[in-house]
C-alpha cells in the first residue's frame, strides 16, 4: 500500500511537470508585436542580474529589537554585491551558508522581469534544471511547485478556501493536476516538498490583511475554508505548510509596506546589464542584420537608452518601436529619449492600426487585413478606465466593467489595438474557469491613468505608484503647463528621488532652473547633502539632471560675478548615494556630472553598490580632479580596485583627504598598495578608514611603517571591527611613539586585543611623542585590569588624550571607579567620555555625577545613550548639572527608557544658572506631550542655555508640537536646531511649525520633522 502511494505522488509530480512544460512554454504576448509572437521562454529569457540584499533596514517599524552597533555592521555586511550565478543560490544559501531558505522575497521595479522569472523557476523545476548540486549541501526533494499570482487571486475576492482548492487555482495546471484528497494529505505532511510562488504582491487589493494580522481570527488549519487574503497571509508567515518555499514577488514600494514580516532571503532582480541590453537587442531583431546594427548602434552610443533598457519590459518596449520606427521611416532621430516618450509613441502605434501578423511582410496591406483604428475618444474613455481601476486597486477587470462607456464596436478594436489583454482562463474551481481582462502591461495602465489625471488637472494622491507620478510629469511636458508641474513637485507624496525624476521626465531645463533656485531644499539639506537611496542607473538620469542644472546655474552666478551661492540657492557639497542595482552605466552618468567645473561636490558617498574595478577607474578620474572626501562602504572593492584607486591618491593634482573603504575585500596586497600611497609625497590624507575589514596584525605592521614616514600625513585611523590582536597593537604603539607618526585619532572598537595590548597602548599614551587625543576601545577580552592602566595613564602629565570611547559591557562599578579617580586627576584632560551601551547602573551614573562636581574635571560632552538609567540615576545627574564646577555642554540619554517624569527633572536643572547644557539629546525614549510641557517651560526660563535638542523617535503628538511652538516663538527661547524626526505628526502640527519659524523671536536654522 505504501508503494502504491510513493508511485501515485511520484505520478502526479510527473504529470505536474509535464503541465508546467507544456503551460511555459510560451510567453503571452505583451505587446501587439509583429516580429516576436508565440516566442518561447527559453529563448527570450536573458539571465538576469539578481543580487542578494535587503529592502528593509535591520531595525524596522514594527521591531523593537535592539541590535548593538556590531550587530548592525555585520548585518550590512552581509550585503551580496555579485550576481547570483544559478537560482538555486537563492534556495540553498551563499558560499559561507550552506542552511537551505523557504522564505524569500524578490523585489523589482515594474517591468524588471519579475513574472518571467517566475516563470522561469517554476520551468526549470519541471525540466530538472533549478537545482545544481554543491558540495555539502542538501538540495530540497521538491515534487509540488504551484505559482499563482495575486492578479488572478483578486478575481476570487473575499471567496472563502481551503489550501488545496487554491493551488488547484494554478494556471499551469491541467485536468490531470487536480490534487486529490491522497494528494493533499501528503502535501499536508511532506511541506517540504512543496514550493509555492505568489507573484505581483503589489497588485493585491487586500495588502492590509497579509501586512496586518488580520488572518489570526482564522484557525492555523489547511484544511479549514478562511478569505483567500487570510489563507495566503498565513501561507506567507508560515502558519500552516510549515516548512515549504514560500516566494512571494512585489515592487519595491509596496513590499516596503509589509511591515514586521521576516524573510529569511531577500533578492533584488536588478534587471539587464549593458552587455544583457546588447544580447536581448540582437535575439530580438536576429532575422534582420541591417535593423539589428542600426538599433545597437543607436542604443549602446546612447547612455540613456542603456539606462533605460536595463529593466527587460522596457528593453522590450524600445525593441518595439523601433522596429515600427525604422520599418515607417528609417529614421533613428525619431527615437524616444524619455520614459513618457516611449509610451507616447506607443499609443500612437496602436492607434494607427493593428496588423494581421501573417501579412507584416507585404507592403501593401489590403483593408480587409486592417484593424479599425483607436479614436482618441475611445482612447479618452480607456484612460478615464485606467485611472478608476488603479484607484481602486484594480489590475483585472472584465467587460462588464466596459459597458456604460463603451459600444461593443469600440471594446472590440481595443481587443485588437493591443491595449488590453485577455489573460488565461483563471480556474477558479475545479472544473470552473474565467477570463479577466488587463492592460497589455500595468506600465500602459498607469501611463493612461496619468493622462488622465493631467486632462482633470488632478495631481496623484499617495494611493498612485511612483510610475503614475512620473508619467504625469512626462504628460505635463508636452503640455507646458508648469503650474500644475510646479503642484506636482511641492505635493506631499513627493520625495526627492521622486523629484528628480519627474523634473527630468518634464524635459525643460529653464523651468528646472527656476525651480531648483526657489525651492533648492527640495533636492539638499541645508547642509548641503544630497541623497538617494535604491539607486540604479535608471535614477541615475535623475541625478545626472539635477546635479547639470545646479551647475549651470552655479556657471550663470560665476559668470555675474557674484558669489557662489545667492540667497536662495543651496550648493551642493555631498553627494550621497546608495543601491546594489548600480552599474557602470550609472557610475559613469554620475560621474560625468560631478566632473563638470561648476559642479562643487567634493565628497561622494557609495553604500552597497558593487564596484566593479571598471567603476573605480570611472572614480579615480573624478578623485584627481576635484573630490575631497570619499567613503566606499559595502562596494566590495577589491585588491585591484584599491591598487588602482592609490595611484590616484599619489597624483600631484588629488586633493583626497579623507578615504573611508568600510567592508571591502581588501588583503595584505592591498594594504601594501596602501602602504606605498600614503608615503608618497604627494598623498594628501589624513584620514583612513578601514571598518569591518579582515585587516590582520601583518596588514596593521605595514600601515604602522607608513605611518612612521615623514610624508604620512595621516591623523586619523579607523580600524573599527578588524582582525587585529595584541600583536598589532604593539606595531601601532610603535608608531606612535615615532617623532614622525602624526596621528591624533585612533578607533579599535570591536577588535580581539587583551589586557596586554591595553598596556601597550598605555605605554604608548605617555610617551611624550605620542600625539593621540582621542581613542576608542572595545574588546570582550579586556577587563578591569586592563581598564585601570588606562586611567593610569590618562592622569600622566604627557598624556594627550581629551576624547575616550569606551562602550561595552566591561564597564563595571570597578571600572568606572577608576575612572572617576582620573577624571578628577589635574593632569586628566579628558573633555570627551561616551559610555554608550555599556550597562549603566543608577550606582555608576552616582559615581560619575560625584566626579562631574570635582574642580579638576574637564568633561564637558558624557553619553550615556542606550543604557537603561532610571529615575535616581537622572536625579543624580541634575544635582550635577547645577553644582557650579560641573562644565558639561553636552548630555546623550538617547534610547534610554527616559519618561515624563525623568524628564520633569532634567528640566528643574536646565533652568538652574549653574546648568551650562547647550545640547540634549532625548531620541528614541518613552516622551509624550506632558514631557514636552515641561520641556517647553524650560527653554523660556532665562537661564536655560539649550540650543540643540534632540527628540526624535518619541510619542510627541500635534499637541505636544504646538506647546513646542509657544517655547519657540519666546523671546527667551535659544534652540537653533531641533529634531521631531519620528513622531506623530500630522499636517496640522507641520502647519504650527511653519508659523512658528516666521515669527520674530524664533531662532532656529535646522527642523527635522519627518
């Protein structure tokens, strides 16, 4: 009997496979096109760049885990920048994590490929291809692989299911798939077995019940009938087939909206490289030479096409129209240049007609062969249809949707226009099955809607995709209508990336000038920092743009003879970028921009781009030109890469002073490359940071030797969270006891050094040649030992430090003792203590507080941020704050547990005329609008001196904002810089602060409210 069951299962996963096959074997067609239909998934499917990462950040909204800032380092470190060679990495973990996944999330931008390689996965699964065996590795015995999508499962509404009749909802499956009630028992009990795709999260119309927790009102039972959202929610969250591949696909902004789901994987599908771009370009035009040269040409020469392409549905679209464009008037300046562009001339195709595909190759097309063309009436309608669905969270519709508007005849020609698109019959039974009806692409739908929201004069509201919000910009365009445009980018559903973006897809540059000059804010802080997060090359455009306009209008004040920034414009200085889906292309695009003589960034900040060694020559040209300060971080630069960047730094022109590589793959080869450049002559650095690199004591002796060398001109070292030992230790108090060695800071935070390296360290401090003012130490090897030679060594007259980071559990009420003894030590010049995640007590905050009030303390900046201090701990720092010799400025209580009452005290002390405190930082604490009251009593007193207060991340509601808003506008009243980043904060409290900055008395020049 049992082998009859094993031979039925087996059986069945063949007939699966073979329904798979035969379901796969072709992609529907897209777009109306005239060269590729019926074409073959395995022979347009183009690998695709899929890299592993993260979407969320490793605290999210919803998690109040605390993570130390070694946990967070590593977690960023384990950042993938290199492609994924086979899918079934993504299955059974990278080189070093050889633990299989069932949990995944792919994200992608709208058209990336997301569907096509779902497709993919589940073909190669039937064909015996997705798994390649790797040593030592389990590969998962998969007999069940279902994909469904949440278009279709939207047709199925509030149906209430059990498991089973939703994956018989499978479109690939035929009459000899049906699972059966054997069938489904041993999925029941082999979960393991089972692989389930749930593709396009992002046109679910039932979000909130797979984000919430809604599904917890149903019982954790497959077999029980629940609302299809409830079903694929505890589907999703591994409430019942635990143990099966669960993957689920979505835009990168809806899957952001998930909240605390964790995935075990998370996977961007980054979409087609240059070279891919070149590859699909050719397969697409391969059976006509003279169209495929002239199209590689035109697009490989042009960054923006590249750019572009990179995302396949686009590649897909430009293939499109150019073939129609070289077929009517083999002309390539008739090619599109923007997004909007390119659907704009699509619609116009379909417009025109829509041809028979067996008579494409016929010069003449007798009229019977003709499709009746789209009036734009007809056209107006469909677009009134697209904005109303996607309203309403709508991608598939049926007829019945139509009528009313729509005469039969004008729903008939824009079957045939290509505009709409019949999907599969969707099973949604058994024997049960129905049509639905979408847009060609959801592209198309939301370009329609967006023509329809500019002819109501409406500007997109926050249910509308980011796609919606840039074609309406493209739209605007060609209509000049710069006020509505100007609406558009001071709506609050705008961000800067978003912002950019729709500036460039406006396409008018005197309106960008105009813009940017009143309102530079909207693309810099007042720091001049400009940022942008999940770059690719596409948003490169954006960048490149904005950063081009700034130039000119930097080149138009030069050429006035005025200064370098008027009034009302900010320059940027910083340009800081982030996104594993860069590329040379984008590199490059950015590049160009910031090599422009009137563009004034001099730092450029990269985080999880891979950098390809290309990328750093790109980088190096721009390194001798002009850049002051660079930080790589997570950009996997290598040996090479590093080789090549240090023959930039020994260029007589490099003005380079700060190098910051945190996470690379540097070796002892690229330490020696290093080595060479900081002993050049002609290197200018001063500061190196080598963080969370596998640096070792043999790496540490080389920079040592630099460091010893009269042309270092280093001060300042990070070797936070390396490899190095006591041994490197004693190579560093080497160095620093050598007359030429200059360095001022060193970091050893996270490093394996013991008591011994400690006491090379102190010996070093007291050298009278050491020049160190500011250390930071940590290590779980060092005790109070170790801890008490220090604060020998920080009471000797030639000890030179003023800045001490010790955070870490060693502080112990002995450790602190000691130091207490050396803070009231004459010779101590320590102005600078942070104790932050170190376990504070209330016993040892008393001590330090007793040490605050001695004559000869120094101190003037403590943090004590991420300690749990409760109220006597407070009460001892404000009977410090107002004794007259305790000097602080500076206090960080920040994510400390602090609440109303705690922060009733410190404001008695703030109002004391002893009390010296300019900054308090109060972020991410318990305060509601009864603490802010009494901070609001204290900023008014004449004695307060606060100037900067931090409290960001609390429960501050509009009311709390609006007492903040009395304090501000007092005479009295000192803050310059506020933050209330992280509250509850509505527009009406944002309407308060606004009036609260333009009132007479209100000195502050930094708000950060969002």
């Amino acid at each position: 009997m049992f082998l009859f069951y094993i031979s039925a299962v087996s059986a069945y996963t063949s007939a699966l496979k073979s329904s798979i096959m035969y379901h796969t074997e072709f992609q529907p067609k897209l777009i109306a096109s005239r060269t590729i239909s019926n074409v073959k998934t395995d022979q347009i499917f183009t690998n695709l760049l899929i890299q592993h990462g993260r979407k969320a950040p490793i605290r999210s909204n919803n998690d109040e885990t605390y993570y130390s800032r070694s946990e967070e380092l590593e977690y960023y470190g384990k950042v993938s920048g290199t492609p994924v060679k086979h899918c079934s990495e993504i299955f059974l973990g990278v080189i070093d994590d050889q633990e299989s996944t069932n949990s995944i999330l792919v994200v992608g931008k709208a058209g990336i490929g997301k569907s096509l390689f779902c497709h993919k996965v589940i073909r190669d699964w039937a064909n015996n291809e997705l798994f390649q065996a790797r040593e030592n590795t389990e590969i998962p015995n998969l007999k069940f692989v279902y994909l469904l999508t949440f278009r279709q499962l939207n047709l199925l509404e509030n149906t209430c299911v059990t498991l089973r009749e939703i994956l018989n909802c499978c479109s690939a499956l035929d009459d000899k798939c049906n699972i059966d009630d054997s069938t489904f028992e041993y999925i029941l009990k082999h979960p393991k077995e089972v692989m389930v795709i749930l593709d396009g999260y992002d046109e679910y119309s039932q979000q909130d019940y797979i984000a919430g927790n809604l599904e917890e009102q149903h019982p954790n039972n497959a077999r029980r009938k629940m609302p299809v959202a409830a079903l694929c929610s505890k589907l999703i969250k591994g409430k019942i087939l635990r143990g099966a591949i669960v993957m689920i696909t979505s835009r990168p902004d809806e899957s952001d909206k998930m909240g605390g789901i964790r995935f075990k994987r998370y996977v961007e599908i980054a979409g087609f490289s240059s070279e891919q771009v070149k590859e699909y370009v050719e397969k697409y035009f391969e059976k006509n030479e003279n169209m495929k040269n002239a199209v590689l040409k035109h697009v490989m020469n042009n960054e923006n096409l590249v750019s572009f392409a990179h995302i396949p549905m686009l590649c897909y679209l430009l293939c499109f129209e150019m073939e129609y464009t070289l077929t009517e008037s083999e002309n390539p300046d008739d090619l599109p240049v923007s997004t909007t562009d390119v659907y704009t001339k699509l619609i116009e195709i379909f417009e025109l007609k829509h041809y028979a595909e067996s008579e494409y190759k016929q010069k003449e097309i007798p009229e019977q062969f003709k499709a009746p063309p789209v009036i734009k009436n007809t056209l107006d309608k469909l677009s009134k249809l697209a904005a109303k669905l996607l309203v309403e969270r709508k991608p598939t519709f049926d007829e019945r949707e139509m009528e009313g508007d729509f005469e039969a005849e004008e729903v008939s020609k824009l079957k045939g226009s290509g505009l709409l698109y019949c999907g599969q019959p969707f099973r949604t039974a058994l024997i049960t099955t129905t049509k639905h009806f979408s847009f060609t692409h959801l592209t198309v739908q939301e370009f329609l809607a967006a023509r329809r929201f500019v002819k109501e004069n409406r500007v997109p509201d926050k249910e509308c995709s980011e796609m919606v919000v840039q074609f309406f910009a493209g739209v605007l365009s060609s209509e000049g209508n710069e006020e509505l445009m100007e609406k558009l980018l001071n709506s609050p559903i705008m961000h800067r990336d978003l912002k950019r973006t729709c500036l460039t897809e406006y396409q008018n540059k005197e309106f960008a000038k105009k813009f940017i000059r009143n309102n530079p804010q909207a693309f810099c802080n007042s720091d001049g920092v400009m940022a942008s997060k999940e770059l690719s090359d596409v948003d490169c455009i954006g960048v490149s743009f904005v950063l081009d306009i700034i130039s000119e209008l930097n080149k138009e004040e030069a050429r006035e003879a005025q200064r370098k920034c008027s009034d009302k414009f900010v320059t940027v200085q910083k340009l800081k970028l982030s996104g594993s889906q860069l590329t040379l292309s984008g590199i490059q695009r950015i590049c160009n921009s910031l090599n422009n003589e009137h563009c004034l960034v001099s730092e450029l900040h990269l985080l999880d781009i891979y950098l390809a060694d290309e990328c750093v020559d790109v980088i190096n040209r721009l390194v001798v030109r002009k850049l002051t300060k660079l930080t790589l971080v997570f950009t996997k630069i290598t040996d090479t890469g590093v080789a090549s960047l240090c023959e930039a730094l020994q260029h007589p022109s490099c003005k380079l002073t700060t190098l910051d590589l945190l996470g690379s793959s540097i070796t002892a080869t690229g330490v020696a490359s290093l080595w060479e450049a900081l002993q050049h002559p002609s290197c200018k650095l001063t500061t190196l940071s080598l963080r969370l690199n596998s640096i070792t004591d043999t790496g540490v002796a080389s920079l040592c030797e630099a460091l010893q060398h009269p042309s270092c001109k280093l001060t300042t070292l990070n070797l936070q969270f390396s490899s190095i030992t006591d041994t490197g230790v004693a190579s560093l108090c080497e160095a620093l006891q050598h007359p030429s060695c200059k360095l001022t800071t060193l970091n050893l935070l996270g490093s394996s050094i013991t008591n011994t390296g400690v006491a090379s360290l102190c010996e070093a401090l007291q050298h009278p040649s050491c020049k160190l003012t500011t250390l930071s130490l940590e290590s779980s090897y060092i005790t109070d030992i170790g801890v008490a030679s220090l604060c020998e060594a920080l009471q000797h007259p030639s000890c030179k430090l003023t800045t001490l980071n010790l955070p870490g559990d060693f502080i112990t009420d002995t450790v602190v003792a000691s130091l207490c003894e050396a803070l009231q030590h004459p010779s101590c010049k320590l102005t600078t203590l942070n104790l932050q995640r170190s376990n504070i007590t209330d016993t040892v905050v008393a001590s330090l507080c007793r040490a605050l009030q001695h004559p000869s303390c120094k101190l003037t900046t403590l943090n004590l941020g991420e300690n749990y201090i409760t109220d006597t701990g407070v009460a001892s720092l404000c009977e410090a704050l107002q004794h007259p010799s305790c000097k602080l400025t500076t206090l960080n209580l920040q994510f400390s547990s602090i609440t109303d009452t705690v922060v009733a005290s410190l404001c008695r002390a703030l109002q004391h005329p002893s009390c010296k405190l300019t900054t308090l930082n109060l972020g991410e604490n318990h305060i509601t609008d009864t603490g802010v009251a009494s901070l609001c009593e204290a900023l008014q007193h004449p004695s307060c001196k606060l100037t900067t207060l931090n409290l960001g991340k609390n429960y501050i509601t509009d009311t709390g904002v609006a007492s903040l808003c009395r304090a501000l506008q007092h005479p009295s009243c000192k803050l310059t810089t506020l933050n209330l980043g992280g509250n509850h904060i509505t527009d009406t409290g944002v309407a308060s602060l606004c009036e609260a900055l333009q009132h007479p008395s209100c000195k502050l020049t930094t708000l950060k409210y969002f």
